[in-house]
C-alpha cells in the first residue's frame, strides 16, 4: 500500500455498496483518490431474507443511506474538498441530512484537529426522490442497547407498555451481550466490521478522532428492522444530549450531536418520507434529563451487577474490562452523582467498588461536570446544571455531606452559584419535543412521571 499522506488527498470516493439476501452481508465499498478500496462489512442475522420487491427496494433505500453516513469512518482520515458517489445517485434531501450528519457529527474531531469542515464536504445531487411507501411492517421494536443505564430504563418501560420488543446490539461486546440476556428478551446481534485499511491509515498519521457514531448505528438499526420487517428502531437518548460543551473562543461542540434532537428529528423524518413510510425511529427517553433517567434506574436494582456506562470497557479493537467501572473517567463521575440523589449510599458504592465523591484526587473530573473552571467534557454526560443540582442535593445529606468532594462543593463552589437553579424537581419534569408515537407516550408518559 502506497504511503498516506492526508495533505496530499484529492477525493473521497463512495463506491458501491451490496447486500446479499442470502447471506445477511452487507458490503459498504469506499476509496480515496485511486487508492485501494476499503470494505466495510454489516451482518444481520436471520438469512436468508426473503423479501417482496417492495420491502426489497426499501432494504436499496436504507442501504445507501448507510453507505453515505457511514463513510464519516473513511472521510475523516483525509478530509478532501473533493466527494464523489460512484454506484448511485442522490437527490438534495438525502444530500443535505448526510452533510449535516458530517459537519455537526464531526464537530469535536475539528476542533480537536484545529479543523474547518464548514462548507467542505459537499455530495454531488441528481434528480429526485419519491416519497417512500409503507410496507406493512409488523408492531415490533429493535431497541439498541449499550451496557449503560439509559437503554435498559427504555427496555422495561416499553416491557411494561406491552411492547413487543428484541434487544438489539452491534459489535462483539460480551459486556454488552450479558446485559442483553439478563433482560430474558429475544436479542439480535448486529455485525459490524470496519476496512482493516483504515487502522493502517491511522497508523499512517491520517487524520483521527470522534464521529457521530449513534448516526451510523441508527443507519444500521434502520437496515436490519426492514430485513427483520418490524416498524420501530428504538434508541434511548435524553434531552440533555443536545447540549454539548461550551467552548470558550469557538462556541458550542456537542461530543453526542448525534444523540441530540437536531439529528434525532432530521433522520427520523428522512427514514419515513423516503425509505420506509411506517418505520419509526426514536428515543423514548427524549422528554427526560439525565437525572430524570437516573430516577428512574434507580427503582429497580436488577441491573446492577450487570450495567457499565464506563467507556474505558469498550474499544474499537474490543474490550478490556477489568472491572465494569474505571472509577476515572468522565462517564463514572457522572453516572455515580446522577445515580447518588436516589438511591442508598450503600448501593451505589456497591455497584461501583468505591465512593467517588470521597476521593480529592478526582476533584478536576468532578469539576468539569459542573462546569466549574473547565467546560463540561468531550462525553455522553449530562448538563453541567444537572451535575451542580446532583452535587447541592448530597450537600444536604447526612450520609453525603461530609465526604470529600462534597465538602470541597460546599466551601468553594456553592458560594459562587445561584440558588434558584440548584433544585433537582424541575429537572425530573418530561418537556419538550419528542418522536415517540402518540399512543405509547400516553402509555409511557405516567410511568415516567410517577
């Protein structure tokens, strides 16, 4: 393979892109410049496929709109002026959600590469797209899962809401599959196989960093429900999602744009009007803070031997977890102090091996949580409002008060902040705009709210 050199990069080439009924693989084919083609493969289980020549066409619709946003993996090593779509053409809406998807989705891999990506990547438009059909899809939700707390509060509300419903994953995570199974729901794993050619790349000094990894996984969810012929993709994203870190000198750069609202309502929207009429993705914890969702977790300790949301167990060569919970990390400091206000000190310590909060050395972490001195971090966390109402309602515990962090919070921090924002009440109420069909959200909306 012929060095890379990422300055010297002209164009970014899409392929082509394949599904084999019979085998479940799809092939997701990419190049740049005249260089050697990367092949990205997805498996679905469950081939051979059967499919009428309608579900058939939607499976092409779906399948090219994961060709086009899962790309974001390739593009960014070389980020060229240059695109080009070489199998099929696109019309202006797919083009507009698919530059959308790599500005914002690759907003902290910019800012981190000292990048400007506004107005770079560009998808060449011919012709237009009808409205897609409905396909007779059958009433069953793939719901995706992480590991984490979020998908498995969504997963028993929608247990409890008598949905039928398959957990759904993608990757080898045994982390991820125990959780899964500890549901007792049917499970559906996902294959995803990134081009061996593009760690080379990494190797090669390309250019590296966060994409909008949920915009791919939804991509994928979307492929496998018209194949499996259910009309639901499920995910499990808060409303604090849609507030990224604040940055002084640049502005807002959101790490989970993808797990916002903006890309929730665009792609939703995108999937009904042209690749399948009655499929429906959303996030059924949308109208919730992530304090909200820590409420709700905390009702059940089912999982708690089970559930990690700690990041630092999954990477794209696999896991090594060595415990389910660093104790470190960004995503550990947040999920034990959203987790703190509702459940016994005894539990949470149980579940993470220590107290966080006990610990002076992890004072800066805490500290970006609260975006105090620092912005909050380039992680899946909640708003820095929701952390300093976590941190002002241990403040008041006994059990709470006199450990270290919250006695540095009381003495040094709490001085400085309004009162008035501090309560954690208006943060558990559900609010604002969501995707989640009319007639669940009445089901679900009481469950959520008691």
């Amino acid at each position: 393979m012929t060095a890379f050199d990422k300055h010297q990069v002209a164009c970014f080439r899409f392929v082509r892109c394949d599904f084999a009924a019979d085998t479940g693989v799809a092939r997701l084919v990419y190049a740049f410049d005249h260089g050697p083609e990367m092949v990205e493969t997805i498996t679905v289980p469950g081939a051979p496929f059967s499919l009428s020549p309608e579900r058939a066409a939607a499976v092409q619709r779906a399948l090219q709109l994961l060709h086009l946003i899962a790309g974001v993996s390739y593009y960014k090593a070389g980020v060229p002026d240059t695109v080009t779509i070489d199998g099929y053409a696109i019309d202006a809406e797919t083009a507009a959600l698919v530059e959308s998807i790599y500005l914002h989705g690759l907003g902290e891999f910019a800012y981190r590469n000292g990048l400007n990506l506004r107005g770079r990547f560009r998808l060449p438009v011919a012709g237009e797209v009808a409205p897609a059909p409905a396909l007779g899809l059958q009433p069953h939700a793939l719901v995706a899962i992480g590991g984490g707390k979020d998908s498995l509060v969504s997963i028993e509300a929608l247990r409890r809401a008598g949905v039928d419903e398959t957990v759904t994953w993608i990757g080898g995570s045994q982390l991820i599959r125990a959780c899964a199974e500890r549901t007792g729901l049917p499970t559906l794993n996902l294959g995803r196989a990134l081009a061996p050619e593009l760690f080379e790349l990494n190797r090669q000094g390309a250019w590296n960093g966060h994409i909008p990894v949920t915009a791919v996984n939804s991509a994928i969810m979307v492929l496998a429900a018209l194949l499996q012929g259910v009309d639901q993709v499920v995910f499990s994203n808060e409303r604090s999602a849609s507030y990224g870190s604040q940055i002084p000198g640049t502005g807002e750069v959101n790490h989970q744009w993808s797990k916002g609202w903006a890309f929730e309502q665009a792609f939703g929207r995108h999937v009904q009007r042209y690749v399948a009429a009655d499929l429906q993705c959303y996030s059924l914890l949308r109208p919730m803070s992530e304090l909200a969702v820590a409420r709700q977790f905390a009702k059940t300790d089912f999982y708690d031997a089970h559930f990690s949301s700690c990041n630092r167990n999954f990477h794209i060569l696999g896991e090594r977890p060595v415990n389910r919970w660093c104790g470190v990390c960004p995503k550990c400091h947040f999920v034990f102090l959203a987790l703190a206000p509702f459940m016994s000190k005894a539990r949470l310590v149980r579940i993470f091996g220590r107290n966080l909060l006990d610990d002076l050395d992890q004072a800066g972490g805490f500290d970006a949580l609260l975006e105090f001195q620092d912005h909050k971090p380039f992680e899946c966390v909640g708003e820095g409002k929701e952390s300093r109402a976590a941190m002002a309602t241990l403040a008041t515990r006994p059990d709470w008060k006199e450990d270290a962090l919250v006695k540095r919070f009381c003495n040094e921090i709490l001085p400085q902040l309004d009162a008035n924002e501090l309560a954690v009440e208006p943060m558990l109420e559900l609010q604002g705009e969501h995707r989640i069909p009319a007639a669940l959200w009445e089901r679900v909306r009481e469950d959520f709210a008691a």
